[in-house]
C-alpha cells in the first residue's frame, strides 16, 4: 500500500489544483467563453508545469546528484527552463489569445508570466527532490550500519575472540615448520591473513585495490590447498592497468571468486577458472569465467550463499547507479562481469 501513497498524493495536488485554479479563473472574466473553451490554455500551462516538476524531481536531480555532477545539474536546469518558458510563451502567443476577450497581450508579457510560474514549479521540484533524495540516502546508510552490525553481532555470538584464533594458528605455523612441512605452513599464513584482513581491513569504507587483490589471490592459495596434484583443476588470474592509486569497497569481488570455485570445479573432470581485472579511465573491469558443473550454475539467491539479489543490493548501496553487472552461460562456461564506475 506505501507504494501508492505517493501516486496518490501527487494526483490529489494536481486534481486540487486545477479545480481551484479553474474556478478562480472562471470568475475573473478575461476568458470569453463563446469563443471557446476557455481553459485550454490553464491546462497547457498546467501541463508544461507538470513536464518542469518531473524531468527536475524525478530525472535531472536523481541522475546528477548521484553522479555528483553539479555543474552539469545547474546547466541542465537552466537550459530545460529556458526552452519550456520559450515554448509555452510562444504557443500561448501564437495559438491560445484568442480565448481571451481583451486584446492579445505582448510575447513579453506572456514569457514573463510564464517564466514566474515556471520559476516557482521549478523550486518547488528542487525542494522535493531534494528532500527525498536525503530520505533516500538515510534509508541507505541505515541499511548498510544493519548489515554491518548484523555482521558484527554474528561475530561476537560465536564467543571466539580472534586473537585466540591467530594464536592458535601461529601455534599451527610454528609446528609445521618444525615438522617440514612448508606448504602447510605456507597455507595458515595466508589462512591467517585471510582472517586478519576479513576482521581488521574491513572497517574502512574503502580499501585500496591491492589489499583486496592480495585478499583474493590469499584465497585462491588456500583453496588450492585441497586440489591434488592430480586434478586437472586451472585458475588463472590476471591483472592489467594501474592499480595502486584505486579504492574500492572491501569484500566486493571475494563472492565472484567463491561462486565460480564453488560451482565451476570439479575434481573428476577439467575444471578451468579465468579471473581477470583491469583498472582504465575510472573504470574497474573484473570478469570471472568457470566452467560449468552440477547443482544450480552461476549466481544464484540461496539461503547459504551470496546470491545475485544480494549482491545487487550491496552494490545499489555502495556504487548506486555506478556499476554493470551482467551474468551468462555460453558454450558451457558461466560468466560473471562486473564494471564499475570509480570516483
């Protein structure tokens, strides 16, 4: 039912509007009424209002405000209120002053009035857009401080403090060197540093691309782990671009990795996993492709997995309207690209 209410209100506003209006009108006595419906022109003038109210609530000030283009904002305002004041003063001067009894007014007269008009329906789009924007964007921190704390409260409730678990595996570590054996060693290093970035790098709005870079190959490593020799099991990951002086949110790209290693492998069979990311022109480009295997194939909404909707959801959060992310089969692979738009 919320859904509706705005709808509704905005149709009461103007419904309530032009009765008032046309009433008012009607009594003043500059409209002859035999010589035609004398409200056209009210309800064109109405009509190009509600053109300015909408493009400027509903697209203008959305679509650059996120984009946080300010300049190019203020030009598009200017110039669509210069083209409807001109538009509507022209037909008005040109088509409707027969409607009226008194003498047919001057251009100026009616791009004055139509421009004080417009000017007011102008602020008033503004001041609304503006205000649902801020609610919007509350709404949006308040979603993102549940997950977080969400997160942090699942966390505690497994009564394990981290510290005890570093200790334990750099007890682990020690062993394992003692005993020859450095790929088990080498893997609770970078088990270890998983957890250390997964609990400490994380608090940050943002982290450099590096870290999480390092945090994903940490990944790969660990789970190699489990493959044996043997397995025709491939993972590949290249990088290309400068990535040193890129930030982006933390956790973001470890669900492409966890989907693909979760239903693109296979021990019995070929398994091939491509990873690549490419930093260009304040794009990040990551593409992950799998081969496809049993049980359900790609992204999908599982209550023990990440899910598609989930993900959209955090990058709606995150990179609202700065981000592509396209998934497809083809030719027995499943592909997953995600670009995104960076400040």
């Amino acid at each position: 039912m919320k859904k509706y209410i705005e709808p509704i209100i905005h149709i009461l506003v103007w419904g309530i509007g032009y009765f008032l209006i046309l009433n008012y009108t009607s009594t003043i006595g500059d409209f002859r009424k035999d010589r035609g419906p004398y409200w056209v022109a009210l309800l064109f003038g109405m009509l190009m209002n509600q053109v300015v109210f909408y493009t400027t609530a509903f697209f203008l000030v959305p679509k650059f405000l996120r984009l946080k283009k300010i300049k190019a904002l203020i030009f598009s305002l200017l110039g669509g209120f210069i083209f409807i004041n001109l538009f509507e003063s022209i037909v008005d001067y040109s088509y409707l002053t027969n409607f009226f009894s008194s003498a047919s007014e001057s251009f100026v007269v009616y791009l004055l009035y139509n421009s004080v008009i417009g000017f007011f329906t102008l602020l008033v789009a503004l001041s609304y857009s503006l205000i649902k924007y801020w609610i919007q964007n509350e709404k949006l921190k308040r979603v993102l401080l549940e997950e977080k704390l969400s997160t942090e409260m699942a966390f505690l409730k497994s009564k394990i403090n981290p510290h005890f678990l570093f200790n334990v595996l750099n007890s682990f570590y020690a062993k394992s060197l003692k005993h020859n054996v450095p790929e088990l060693a080498d893997g609770i290093a970078k088990l270890a540093e998983l957890m250390r970035y997964m609990v400490y790098e994380t608090n940050e709005d943002k982290v450099a691309l590096e870290k999480e870079i390092h945090h994903l190959k940490n990944f790969i490593q660990v789970y190699q782990l489990r493959i044996a020799e043997d397995d025709k099991v491939f993972i590949n990951f290249n990088i290309e671009g400068d990535i040193k002086s890129v930030k982006i949110s933390p956790m973001l790209l470890i669900p492409f990795v966890e989907n693909a290693i979760k239903h693109g492998i296979d021990p019995k069979t070929k398994s091939i996993i491509d990873i690549s990311l490419k930093a260009e022109a304040k794009n990040l480009y990551f593409k992950v492709t799998n081969t496809i295997h049993q049980g359900a194939y790609g992204l999908t909404d599982e209550p023990s997995g990440f899910g598609l909707d989930n993900l959209k959801k955090r990058l709606s959060i995150l990179y609202p309207n700065r981000y592509t992310l396209e998934t497809k089969e083809e030719k027995g692979y499943f592909i997953s690209l995600l670009i995104l738009k960076l400040e």
